[in-house]
C-alpha cells in the first residue's frame, strides 16, 4: 500500500506542473480530466501525509516510552502511543478507502429522472419535494440545473420531471439515488389524520458526451405535436413537442417544455444518449462486478432505497441500515451524511471482495 502512495504522491507533483503550463487551456478535456485527476491525488496525499506524521508521532512516543527513565514521563508516552496507534489503523483504514479504483463516470454531469409512483396526487407532490431537494443541494455544490421535460400536476406535484445538472463530481454523489423512495406521512386532503404511504422513483444517468453515444438517423423516429399542461389544457398553438423514439431498443423520449420545436427536440436527444449511455454502462458494470457481494449503487429502478417518515422526522436508507432523525434537514437539501454514508460502505464492500 505504502508503495502504491508514494507512487500516487509522485503523480500528483506531476500533475500540478502539468496544469501550470499556460498552454494547457488550449484543451479543455484534457484540462478537465487533470483537475478531476488532480482532485482526487489531493485528497489522497493530503491524507498520505497525515499517516506519516502520525506514523513518526507513534514512532517516537514508543521509543520514549521504552527508554525515558522517569517513570512519569515513560507512563505519559505509553498513552499517548496508545492513542496514536488508534488513530494511525483508523488512517491506514481511510488510506485503504481512498486506494479502491475511482469510477471513471464520477466526474460526469447528470440527468436526473423523477417520477410518481403508487400514491397519486400524494406520489406528484412528494415528487416536487424531491426536486426541490435535490435542487437544493445542487445550489449548495455550486451545480448547474436545467429543467428537461416535465408534466405538472393540478395540485402543484409533477407526474415526472427530468432535469440535468452540471458541475463537480456530480454523478459521483449522485449516484446512489436511483431506486424507489418511500414517503410515509399525513397528505394535506386527509382529514381523518391518517398516514399514506406513497412512492417516487429515481433515475439517476451520466450524461453521454457526443464521443460516447452516437446515433444514426435510420435509427430515430421522431414526431412532433401540440404541447399540452395539466388536464390536457393548451398551453401551445403549435407543433413544438418532440417524442423521439430510438428504434433498435424501443426507448422513447418526449419534450414539451419550451416554445421551441428545436430546442425540444436538443433536449430530448441529450436525455436520449443519457439513457442509451447508462444502458451500456449497466451492462460493463455488471460485468467487471460479478464477483461482489453486493451493490450500492446498482440503479435499479424497482429497489426500494430509502423511507421518508415525517410523523417521526426520520429519513432511513435501507441499503447501509442509515437512520437520521432530521428529516427536514434532508428535505431542504441537506444530503451530505447520505451521500458520504453511501459512499464509504460501497468501498468498504468492494475492499470485502477483494479479500
């Protein structure tokens, strides 16, 4: 491991000067792939160089320990190797965490599908939640959002809404969102009290860049018709809605929300290769983690991930038994335990797998 490091702690000084030459910015992918590289070797190292000044700590409060001849000083460095060794193992164990291979979509931007499940009117409103969730943390990571396509509802909720977002490492924190949330509370139109029980489902898709997806026009249908809102209400005279339909695999895409028939039709191409893109990346995934014994992050739409109880301002996620009792907190976007839960207990799994 301690090889592995210094290794990783030589590229590191290899891609700092890489990045200073003024002539770099010439290329934008190849600058964006040394900043996310860049990234990650800094966390890294960073957490490289604690080890070591731990390691040295422990090293000398041993040596004092089993030659300080005053009895009160020998006793006081025995403690405080003690501790130091504690501390050492939990950075060896976080070492080992930050060693397992980087997925090489994680620097991806998104598309982010939301959709009503069982529950009606409830299932849309909670679905708005979670955009606006969802939105939220965006705002706090400094992400992008651009609403795609979506179909409201009369009661304000959204039957489906599909956006993308754009920044830093965002489907590396993502990620572990696609599955079926549970919403367990009292719906405003109640009023005996009783608590429903609905669900929205949550598709989470690295968005393809136009070297990773291509499409061929004998491989697209595309119609255009008139947009409609909620309860089939006009909300344009012309022929701007686009359904694109990608022949070899059936899939359909639809994009009503702008005026433009162009942009409708842009939009709905990106969630197209988005979705054609995970289709592909499903099945390398499933390949190259055949042998682990389980999966976080395996995006499947039908898996029940988390329960949203708001009578008990609980929010659990079923994969990494996680209970937090701030469900507001969670709503207004305040996702980061999650998301770092879920990401230590996916290494840990696969550091289980490899052993």
């Amino acid at each position: 491991m301690i090889d592995k490091l210094e290794e990783m702690a030589e590229r590191f000084s290899d891609v700092e000067q890489l990045i200073s030459q003024p002539d770099i910015h010439k290329d934008p992918k190849r600058y964006k792939e040394l900043m996310q590289e860049h990234s990650h070797l800094s966390e890294v190292v960073s957490a490289f160089n604690e080890f070591k000044r731990a390691r040295a700590e422990l090293e000398g409060a041993r040596e004092l320990s089993e030659n300080e001849k005053d009895p009160d000083l020998r006793e006081m460095a025995r403690e405080e190797a003690n501790t130091l060794e504690e501390q050492v193992e939990e950075m060896e164990q976080r070492l080992k965490l930050l060693l397992v291979p980087k997925d090489p979509l994680d620097g991806k931007d998104i598309i982010m599908e939301i959709r009503a499940g069982t529950g009606g009117d409830e299932a849309s409103l909670f679905a708005a939640d979670l955009y606006r969730m969802y939105g939220r943390y965006a705002e706090e990571q400094r992400w992008k959002l651009e609403v795609m396509t979506s179909s409201p509802t009369e009661v304000g909720g959204f039957k489906e809404i599909v956006f993308s977002a754009s920044g830093k490492n965002v489907y590396g924190n993502l990620k572990y969102e696609s599955g079926v949330h549970r919403v367990q509370r009292v719906p405003e139109t109640e009023s005996g009290g009783r608590i429903h029980t609905s669900a929205v489902t949550v598709a989470v898709l690295p968005e393809a860049e136009d070297t990773d997806v291509e499409l061929s026009q004998e491989e697209l249908r595309i119609d255009v018709y008139r947009s409609s809102g909620p309860g089939g209400q006009s909300v344009n005279t012309t022929d701007s809605a686009v359904r694109v339909t990608h022949i070899p695999t059936g899939t359909v895409v639809t994009c009503q929300d702008e005026k433009s028939q162009h942009k409708n039709k842009a939009k709905a191409l990106r969630v197209l290769k988005a979705r054609l893109y995970e289709l592909e990346e499903t099945k390398k995934r499933a390949e190259r983690d055949s042998a682990r014994k389980s999966q976080i992050g395996s995006g499947d739409r039908s898996e029940r991930i988390r329960t949203y109880n708001f009578p008990q301002n609980r929010v659990t996620d079923h994969r990494i038994n996680l209970t937090l009792y701030r469900l507001e907190a969670v709503m207004q976007g305040d996702l980061g335990e999650l998301v770092e839960n879920l990401k230590i207990s996916d290494r840990e799994e696969y550091l289980k797998s490899e052993t």
